[in-house]
C-alpha cells in the first residue's frame, strides 16, 4: 500500500473518531436523595440497575447502609454513594448536618438533575437546591402527612409540603391518588405533576420455601408492623378467621429497620393467645421475601395509606390472589374483583378471605388476570423508558 493511501486512511479513520466524538451523547448526571428502606430502596435499585449508563450518571445520597449491599449499575459496578444522617423520624441535629453535607456534594457533583425521594429525602433536596439552578424531581412515595393520625402533626406535616412547593420542582408520583393529593391537596399545579407507575424487573425466588416458613396452609402481608401498614386490623381480622381455618397460619414479612408498632403488636398477639398461629418476620432478602409471597395461599395488606406498594406488584408477578383495603396505592393497582379484592372494612376483609379460602375456582381466576395486570402496566423496560424521556426532557 503506498505512503498516500496510507495516510488518506489513517486521515479518514481520524475524521470518523472525531464525528463519533462530536455526536457522543453527553451523560445526565442525577442525585437521588433518599432514605434507602422499604419501597424507596426498591425503587433506588431498580432505577440504578437498569437506567443506561452510557447516558446516565447516578450519583445516590442516603443513610449507611449498614449490612445492606451497596448500589450496583446494570454491569455489576459499584455506584457512588455518599452517606450521611438521614433519619426517618424528625431530628433537628441530624437533618441540619444532611442538609449542609448535601450543599456540599452538589457543589462537588454538579448534578443536571436531583431526584428527591420520599418525605426526608425530598425536603432536604429541595430546600438544598434553592441554592443552585437545578430542577428537582420529587417523589413522595406517599406524602408524609397521611403517616400520622395526629391532627396537630398532619397540619404541620401537610404546611411544610405547601412551603417546599418551589417552581423548580416537579412531582414525579407513584399513582393517580398520589398525584391528585399533590394538586388538590398540596396545592401544586397539575402542569406540575406527572405519573410514573413503580414497576419491577425479573423476580427471582427459590425454587423451595424459605426455612422460616413452618406451615404449608398460610397467607402472608409483607410490611412493618406501623400506624400505615394497620397491622392492628391485620391481627383482628385473623382472630376471627383462625377459628374457621384451625390450620391456617399468618406470617407477617419485614420487621426491620423501623418497625415502631413492633412491641405493641406482639403484645396484641399474645393477648389473643395467637403466638402459635402468628409468626412475625424479621428483615429477609428480597428473594426471600418473595419466595414466602409466592408460596402463600392468598397475600393480605390491611394499609391505611400507600405510594404504590412494589409487595402488590410482586404479587401481581407472582400470580397471587389478593384482598386489600381500598387506599391509595392498593386502589391503583388492583381492579375489585377482577385481579384481586379490594374492601372497605374489617368485616368486608374477613368475608373475602374467608370466601378465596373456600373457592379454589374464583382463587385461581383473580391469580391468572393480576399476572395479566403486571404484564400491562408494571414491567420494569417500560418504567425506564418513560423515566428515561422524564430526565431527558427536563434537563432540555
């Protein structure tokens, strides 16, 4: 090959790596902020294990993680992470040294965009970035004010949402009801809000019950033993149906990090003398939770309020058959007697369980639509897509 031809080649080879260069799409920066537990740290997995990483750049704040295993991209590699005081509860030390560390790393990252999660995470990211010209995505996953019956706290809880409404920020909600509660009740314009459905990936689980589980005949909620979970109604309505089913057994999945009715409900259960037919379990993996979902006979949430609960979707993948209370979150995702039941009272509860108890046929029909349900609304390819349109579009 002569020298000309050689370096018109090597010219056009340089001219091709400059092109690509030039049309190489620069990657968005977020910040999640979040208190990583339950539904929140679910939802932090999920986004950083499947967003593209050739056009997004995760950088997470929340609390340490403890013995919990770090957040990993799509390929396995570790993301950054930088701790600090988050706590769920109102502390006044803490959240003032989360707020200045957050100032600090937005200084250092220069994030296109901050994704704020949930009641903690969502207020320390908003009120850091009316120090800088970043858009914020809020998501509440379940505003605060609904987590307490206390009128004076949820008049506060609900004025500090009203004063957080920056223009700058943009509410992300998990469901229609969450959505409608940020206009109607928070006051945000619905231009505003949009919704973004949680979803889940591929669950894997085992292929034999967990060794916790003692009984084959059981029904299972999953969630801390709380004032939103109502897991006082839970026990209630098992009271009644244990004395008609004497085999079957109640398992209660995720007593964990904050679990503030924990005590109480026990004492609940052995004032019942429910102790041998009541078993509360404490934190297990993800696929250990949804290997004891699976197996179960029907799945139960006595919830007063929800964002919208990835347990409902696991049970929606796992092709079980569901009665909940009629909240936000639950009444977004199950259609009433269709791909589950939805009830208004304890004793409508009690009467639905006790019918899916007794009626394999009607059991096995609400199993096959939720698994139907899933695959319309709650796979985890069309949830990264339309996030992935969300972060695009407000960074333009």
């Amino acid at each position: 090959m002569s020298l000309i031809k050689s370096m018109a080649i090597g010219f056009l080879f340089l001219q091709i790596i400059i092109i690509i260069k030039t049309f190489q799409i620069k990657k968005i920066k977020v910040l999640h902020i979040a208190q990583a537990v339950g539904g929140v740290e679910i939802c932090l997995r999920q986004i950083s294990k499947n967003i593209d990483v050739s056009a997004f750049n995760n950088v997470i704040i929340c609390q340490h993680l403890k013995d919990k295993p770090k957040f990993l991209d799509k390929f396995g590699n570790e993301i950054k992470t930088y701790h600090t005081s988050l706590v769920r509860n109102i502390s006044p030390i803490d959240d003032i040294r989360s707020f200045f560390a957050t100032i600090f790393i937005l200084i250092k990252e220069r994030p296109a965009i901050i994704h704020a999660h949930s009641a903690k995470g969502g207020a320390i990211g908003r009120l850091a970035s009316i120090f800088f010209d970043i858009p914020v995505i809020y998501t509440p996953h379940a505003f605060s004010y609904l987590s307490t019956n206390n009128k004076f706290k949820k008049r506060a809880f609900l004025f500090l949402e009203r004063i957080l409404k920056f223009k700058n920020v943009n509410v992300l909600a998990t469901s229609k009801s969450e959505q409608d509660r940020a206009v109607n009740e928070v006051g945000y314009d619905r231009k505003q809000t949009q919704v973004l459905e949680n979803a889940i990936d591929s669950i894997k689980t085992y292929s034999n019950n967990s060794t916790k589980i003692l009984h084959e005949d059981y029904i299972s909620s999953i969630g801390r033993p709380s004032y939103q979970k109502n897991t006082k109604m839970l026990i209630d309505v098992f009271e009644v149906i244990s004395k008609k089913h004497i085999h079957l057994h109640l398992y209660i999945v995720g007593a964990g990090e904050y679990s503030p009715e924990l005590n109480k409900i026990k004492t609940q259960i052995n004032s019942k003398k429910l102790n041998d037919r009541i078993t509360i379990i404490p934190w297990v993996s993800r696929k250990e939770a949804m290997t004891i979902l699976k197996f179960s006979k029907l799945y139960v949430s006595t919830s007063i309020y929800e964002g919208m609960p990835y347990a409902v979707i696991e049970g929606l993948y796992l092709h079980k058959a569901m009665v909940l209370t009629n909240c936000d979150g639950n009444k977004d995702l199950i259609q009433d007697n269709f791909s589950g039941f939805l009830v208004k009272s304890k004793k409508e509860m009690i009467k639905k369980i006790s019918f899916l108890l007794n009626d394999d046929t009607k059991r096995k029909q609400l199993e096959a639509n939720a698994h139907k349900e899933y695959l319309k609304r709650h796979q985890i390819e069309i949830y990264i897509e339309k996030l992935t349109k969300i972060y695009n579009n407000i960074t333009k």
